[in-house]
C-alpha cells in the first residue's frame, strides 16, 4: 500500500496560486502544499539549465514532505523542466511519484473554443521559446493557427504589485496590442502563465469583445480530477483533510500579504530555503 501524502503544487511565485485555487475548489477533500520560489522569481527569462536545476529542487523539496503528486502550475517549469523532471529525474528518486505540467491539460481543450482557428498565446520568453504551445497543439487543434508573444515584464510586473499603477497598464496594453496585430483573426487567447489569471479583468477589458480569454486553473482542475479517476493507486494516496500549507522562500510576511490578497484568505506560511 502506497504512503499517503499531501498534493505538490509549485511555482515560481504566486502565479501559481491561480491554479491552486481552482484545484481547491473542484478537489476540496484533498491536502495540499503550494510552494512559491517567490525569492528567484521570474524564472520566465532564465535558461534552462536554471529553470530545470530550480524545478527540480523545488519538487525535492515536496516529495521529502510526503508528496507522491506534484503539479508544476507554471508553464515555464512545464516547458523546460517537466520532460527531463520525468524521465531522467523520477526512476531514480522514486518511479512511483509523479509529476504532471499544465501545458499539455491545456492543449487538450483550447482548440474547442475557436472558430476562425487563430489562436494567440500569451506567455513568458521561456515558453514561448520553447514552442511547447505550438508543438501540443498540432497534436490537438491541427490546422489552427497559433501565434505566440512574449510578455517579459508582466511577472515581475505581477510579482511587485505594480499591475494597477500607470506604467503597470501601459505595458500590459502594448502587449495586447502587439498580439494581436500579429494575427487580427484570433479569437481565442491564452493565457499561457499562470500570474496572468490576475489580471484577467483588465485584459479583457483591452480586447475585442470576440476574443475569448482564457486562463487555465479550472482546465488544470478538471483535468486533475480526471487523472485521478483514472490512476486509482494515485488517489488513494493523497490524504484527505482538507489542508493547504504554504512554503515560500521569500520572506513569510511578505508572502502572507500578497498570497492573502490573491487567494482571498488568510496565509501562513513557512520559509524554505534554497
Ligand atoms: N507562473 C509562471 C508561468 O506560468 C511564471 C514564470 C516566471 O516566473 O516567469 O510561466
């Protein structure tokens, strides 16, 4: 009989809390850790030795607190770190954990909500070079059009709380801008970083009322209940008393404020150092 543990739920800082919210609320029986590497993010515009060597780390880190289930809520992990986490990594520390991205539970679903076929991705540099969008979706939407932009100030935009101040706007606006001027047909845009769903709002506001914006928490949500459905072993070891805990290696107060505010709820949180 497998060990039971808590759900691992990893990111470079909040963004992932977006989809730890969505897994909490379509999933509420299980217990879960989210551990935010706040003090190292943005990973979006490190290599990817970096983004490897610091998403592994981080998923040690969850497994030595009795993970079995880690869920790397950020695209940019997802990208350059899941494959290699996967295959190389897990046989050697333990062949019975698992670790599952969010770019692939996404692929999946995106193409069912166009109809002109454009599709516009919006993402940090990392994962859009890294073409993980593009390559997913000819496995799932073949014949769509997929245009890609780099946002590389919106983390650190996102992370800093700078989203409402003047310059903060402005910066998420030309991006828009420059998205769709790349493609004046798309009508679907994801949002391929999971610190985007926080400034879904305004996003939406700068779009034309034809383009649907779509984050990916309740997709990764469903697509976890499902995985679950299907790897009975894996479900029973997730325990199951409703519990989240947070680790960050920012400092906690800092975290606890801006988690808070996020998640709207009360965080405590431990510091972890890497
Ligand atoms: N939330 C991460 C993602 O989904 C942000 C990456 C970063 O730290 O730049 O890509």
């Amino acid at each position: 009989m497998k060990r039971q543990g808590p759900i691992g739920i990893f990111d470079s800082g909040y963004g992932g809390l977006t989809v730890l919210k969505d897994i909490v609320a379509h999933l509420p029986q299980y217990d879960y850790i989210y551990l935010g590497d706040n003090a190292r993010a943005p990973y979006g515009t490190r290599s990817f030795e970096v983004v490897y060597e610091y998403t592994l780390q981080a998923v040690n880190e969850l497994f030595s607190r009795g993970c079995e289930l880690v869920i790397l809520a950020c695209n940019t992990a997802s990208a350059k770190a899941l494959r290699s986490i996967q295959q190389n990594d897990l046989p050697s520390i333990d062949p019975t954990k698992r670790v599952l991205g969010v770019i692939r539970p996404s692929a999946e679903v995106i193409g069912q909500w166009t109809t002109t076929g454009h599709i516009g991705i919006l993402a940090t540099e990392g994962t859009v070079r890294s073409e993980s969008y593009p390559l997913e979706l000819q496995k799932f939407a073949a014949g769509c059009a997929v245009v890609q932009h780099a946002c590389p100030m919106w983390v650190p935009i996102i992370e800093n709380d700078q989203q409402d101040t003047e310059a903060g706007k402005l910066f998420i606006k030309e991006d828009i801008e420059k998205l769709l001027l790349k493609d004046s047909e798309i009508d679907v845009i994801v949002l391929g970083c999971t610190h985007y769903p926080l400034i879904e709002d305004y996003i939406r506001s700068l779009v034309p009322a034809k383009v649907k914006v779509v984050s990916q928490g309740k997709i990764v949500a469903q697509k976890l209940a499902e995985y679950l459905q299907r790897h009975p072993s894996m479900e029973k070891a997730c325990s199951k008393n409703g519990d989240i805990r947070f680790l960050t290696s920012e400092k906690t107060e800092v975290f606890n404020l801006n988690a808070s505010k996020f998640l709207g709820r009360g965080v405590s949180s431990e510091h972890i150092h890497f």
